[in-house]
C-alpha cells in the first residue's frame, strides 16, 4: 500500500485525452499524454515521455526517450532513443541518438544523429 510519503515522492504524470494545453509545460518524471498540447514539453529528471494514440503535440519536445503513438508537429530533441510507433505521424525534425520508426507510421521530416 502506498503512504503519504510515497505519493509525495511519486513523479508520474498524466494528460487525459479530454485536455487541452496551450502553453510550455515542463515535466519531472515519466509521463504519458492522450492531450491536444500546443506549445513546448520539457521532460526533466530522466522521465520517459509517453504519446499515446489521440494525441497531438504542435511545438517542440525535450526529453531523453521518447515513444509517440499519436501525432507530432514540430522539433523533437532527444538524447535517448524516440520509437515512432506505427500509428504515429510525425512531421518536423528529429534529433536523437537513436530512433527507431516501426512499419506503418508517417514520418515526414528531416533527421540528425548527435553522435
């Protein structure tokens, strides 16, 4: 059972798909989001950011690993692995140390390697 310790101490975040953010948002811990974001996200303190299908991200992503299911407009900068699932549409560019696009997903941009 988790104590009130615990909780205070828990960095999970949650964006529902009934959401809309317009605006940067900033993020310590994993993260999975089923929102309209417009706007930048920042993921802080080794989060992983979760896309999951329904989503939608117009503007820049900071993160270390990065997995989209939904849809990405804009720059993604990762210094771990972005995995463009085969629902996924991703238009922009893409830096990261690695990537993986899965058969089925649309990627229309333009990728870097930062070796």
């Amino acid at each position: 059972m988790i104590n009130d310790q615990d909780f205070r101490n828990f960095h999970y975040n949650i964006l529902g798909s009934s959401s809309i953010v317009k605006g940067d948002i900033i993020l310590c811990g994993d993260a999975i989001i089923t929102s309209y974001i417009e706007g930048s996200i920042e993921m802080k303190n080794n989060g992983k950011l979760i896309l999951e299908r329904g989503s939608s991200v117009k503007g820049k992503i900071l993160a270390i690993d990065l997995e989209i299911f939904g849809e990405v407009n804009g720059e993604i900068e990762c210094s771990g692995l972005v995995s463009i699932r085969s629902s996924a549409h991703v238009s922009g560019t893409i830096k990261s140390n690695r990537l993986v696009i899965y058969p089925g997903a649309i990627v229309e941009t333009h990728a870097d390697s930062q070796e």
